[in-house]
C-alpha cells in the first residue's frame, strides 16, 4: 500500500513512530502499535503505528512521518511511501521470557539485541527489558553474551598501538571527575588514551556533560579517531560514535526512569571499552552510604565480573574500590564541576584536596599495573605530570583538538543555605546532593549546581555556609530550595 507523507515536526526521542487516521487504518486492518515496514529512496525502517481522528490535518490518503523516520528514510513532504505491515520479532518472546525471570540463551540474547539496533522493538518493549533486568539480575553469562553482542553491532576501533589505555567510574559519587585529570596524566606520559564517556543517567553530570563545558563532545568516529591520532587521546561522548548502539537505546530508556542496572552497566562499560581496542582499562567503584554500590562486598562482586569478562575478552582490567561516602570536590554541575577539575590541572592552592588526590591515587595505581612504576612509585610519576604543568598543557590540546568552547557563566540566581547548629559534619548525603542539583537545572543548565563549602569532618559554627544552590531562573531555585528545607544533604553532629 501506498501513502504520501506529511512530515510533523515532533520528536519522539528515539524510536520511529507514524501517523495514520483510524478510517485508514480500518482499510488496512492496523492497530495502534503494529509495525509496518515503510520503504522509501531505496531505504527502509520498521515503525510503530500512532492513529488518529484527523490530528495535524492528516488525510486519510497520506501518513504523518515524525522526525526520526523522516531522517531514517530521507523522506520529504508529499512523497510516496510504501507500507508493509510487519509481525512482531521473535525476540518480543524472549523478553517475555527475562520478565518471568528465567535466564536467556546466548541466541536469544543475541537476537534481543538483534532487534534493538535493528529498531524492531519498539520504545515500550525495550522498557519492559530494562525493567526486568532489574527486577531478575542478569547472570554472569547473559552479561558476557551482551556485552559480545552489543559490542559486535557496532563500530570497533582499531589504533596502531601496543597499548591503548581506557578508565571509567560507575558513577554515584557526586562531583567525581577524576577522569579529566587521569586522562591527561596518562596522555602526558605518551600512552594513547581514546576516552569515551557517559553523559549523566541519575546524576548532575557525567563526564561527557562536564568535559562539553570546555569542548566539542559529540564526534564521529571518524573525527574522535582523527583526535586521537593528533593529541594522543580524547574524551568525548561515547553515544556519539556508535561503539555501541544497542547500549544507547537502553541507556536512553534508563535516563527517564533514573534507574542504572548492574548487569546491564557492566555489559555497557565492557562493550565500549573493547569498541575502542582497549588494551588495558581501570575501573573505579566507590562504595558508601547513598552511592550506586553501598556495601564492599557489592563492590567485590563487581570487581570480579569485570576482571573475568575482561580476560574473556582480552583486556586486563584493574578495579579500584574507592571512598563514594560523600561527594568529590566542590562543585555539583557541569559548569561547577569544570572549575574544580581546572582548578586541580592548574595546581590551584584553593583546588579541592580530595579530587587532586583521588585522581593521582587512580593514575599512579594504574601506572604500576602497566608496569609504568614500580609498585609503590606510581603516584609520584603522576603527581610530577601534574604539578610540572604538562597534564593541563595535553588537557588544553585535548580542548583545541575536539573544539574549544567558551565557559559559560555561573546561574545567576543563588541561595546559600547555613548551619543551624554547632557540630561536626557527620556525613553529606550523595543522593540528596544529587537531586537538589537536578531540580536546580543540572546537568541539562550547565550552569546549574550546587558549590560545597565544607566536608564531613571539619567542624561548624551556627550560621557557617554549607552549600549553595545555583539555578538559571527563579522557580528552579525556589523548588530546589523546597527541597532542601525537608531533605538537606548535610548530617551535623
């Protein structure tokens, strides 16, 4: 059958989605949510199927292509387009399958992630293999089988290198850019470092977030590797590049849901590392009161699956287990965050002492495990990489390299919130912070956060500065304020 297209200017944020009246889908025997397979220039994509009385003026004669399948088929306005409707993929009975907590077959993993890159399940059904990814964890086979598939359905770099470094934190620990420092160590000292980086999930900021403050973040393939080949490494957004398509549909369906599931996180880690020819790559996980992994033993079991699915793949992995009980550094925020990150390459006296230390902790540790350092030796090589100047100057070639940009300014609308009592700073709530820096605008406002001005340990009088809340405009303020006033992150005692 053939309909002529009305292009909508709506986004439906990934998944392609049409439009038909109802009177046309009664002559075609659809529903809303079938699939049909729309064939336009020589170019197809499976789409779910919307219906409508006579929404945006839609004839019964012409289908509304909203902005993904229009780009999907290069289609333009009142072109023809052929319509086939389609079955439901096998892989829907495999999710099925997950939700009733059974384990997947290594086929049926391959086929669900199959299906994900090829855009056959659609928006909802991809949600429902999230969902019972969390509720039924996946083993530690159906976690290699996925991390191989999502891996080998995307590009995979290949650099003319005996050793190609990579890091990445799990996250949950606000503030805790360590990467922008390590990165610029380990490039410094002549290693190849081709960084990718999440962009935030449930947190104010991921790395990618923060590193666009100061530069181009989203590259193609062809220019991340054109970056890499010039400065020696990069750190841009690895959603940008394809590494691994099924892992941004997934991750794209866990940002709205502010969930991140263990056995999937790993598989996404995994597959990117390996994507980009990883040689060797460290992983942090800090633990503690209201990070993403709160016990050691926790931490462990992580450690474990990623040094075996590591091997399985040919990369030696090192896992540090670390301090997540508060924040790291200062500033909450892409911008605020920028600045401590800045402030510690520049070897600034006022730069937060736990993100300086932290950062050459993970570097000199990684330095010994390539053999870089003796055991013990590794953190003064990277604190003389530091402190001599040469990590900020490949940090700023990193920038010049992907595309320098201009620092914004700071939220103009502030409020600082005081001790009401004399004590010790008992703990500082990791999720509390986080929240109050989203509600403040965070990381979507990169200007947006919350600036600390003290940490667990140090001692208070009544009417001391806490913290600051920064947002773009008045009613974010005011919202975060609010919930600050029955869920401030700061414990005293």
């Amino acid at each position: 059958m053939d309909l002529k297209a009305k292009l909508i200017d709506i986004s439906t944020g990934d998944a392609p989605v049409v439009l038909i009246t109802r009177q046309a889908a009664l002559t075609y025997d659809l529903h809303t949510a079938d699939r049909v397979l729309l064939s336009a220039n020589d170019r197809k994509v499976i789409a779910a199927v919307n219906t409508t009385d006579h929404g945006f003026g839609l004839r019964d004669d012409q289908i509304g292509i909203y902005i993904e399948t229009a780009l999907e088929i290069d289609i333009i306005e009142a072109a023809p387009v052929t319509i086939t409707p389609v079955s439901k993929p096998e892989s829907i009975k495999y999710i099925k399958k997950k939700m009733d907590g059974k384990e997947l077959s290594d086929e049926e993993m391959r086929q669900i992630v199959k299906d994900i890159v090829g855009r056959n399940i659609t928006q909802v059904e991809l949600t429902y293999f999230v969902a019972a990814c969390s509720i039924y964890p996946l083993s530690f086979g159906e976690i290699v089988t996925l991390t191989r598939c999502m891996s080998d359905t995307g590009v995979q770099l290949h650099f003319d290198k005996p050793m190609v470094i990579d890091k990445h934190c799990i996250g949950g620990v606000p503030g805790n850019r360590t990467s922008m420092i390590t990165v610029p160590i380990l490039m410094s000292l002549g290693y190849t470092v081709p960084k990718t980086s999440s962009r935030a999930i449930t947190s104010p900021a991921g790395t990618a977030d923060t590193m666009e403050v100061f530069a181009e973040v989203n590259l193609s393939v062809d220019r991340m590797k054109q970056v890499v080949d010039s400065v020696g490494g990069c750190l841009v957004w690895g959603g940008s590049v394809n590494l691994a398509p099924a892992d941004d549909r997934i991750i794209r369906v866990e940002r709205p849901l502010s969930i991140d599931v263990p056995g999937l996180m790993i598989s996404s880690v995994m597959a990117k590392k390996f994507s980009v020819g990883g040689t060797h790559v460290v992983i942090d996980i800090p633990f503690g009161p209201g990070a993403k992994v709160e016990t050691v033993e926790h931490a462990e079991q992580l450690r474990r699956q990623f040094v075996t699915i590591g091997k399985m793949l040919g990369i030696r992995v090192l896992v540090i287990i670390s301090n997540g009980s508060q924040p790291i550094g200062y500033g909450i925020g892409p911008l605020l965050e920028a600045y401590d990150v800045l402030a510690v390459l520049k070897n600034d006296p006022s730069a937060p002492h736990d993100l300086r230390e932290k950062s050459l902790m993970i570097a000199g540790k990684f330095l010994e495990f390539i053999g870089h350092a003796p055991r013990g030796g590794g953190r003064k090589i990277a604190e003389a990489e530091l402190t001599s100047g040469r990590a900020y100057k490949k940090f700023q070639e990193i920038i010049d390299a992907q595309g320098r940009r201009e620092l914004p300014p700071l939220a103009r609308f502030k409020h600082e919130v005081f001790a009401t009592a004399a004590g010790i700073v008992r703990a500082i709530d990791n999720r509390s912070v986080a929240k109050v820096a989203r509600i403040a605008g965070a990381p979507i406002s990169k200007s947006a956060g919350i600036l600390l001005y003290t940490k667990v340990g140090s001692s208070v009088e009544v009417g001391d500065k806490l913290f600051a809340v920064y947002a773009d405009n008045e009613e974010k303020l005011s919202t975060a304020v609010s919930f600050v006033a029955t869920n401030n992150p700061f414990t005293l005692g």
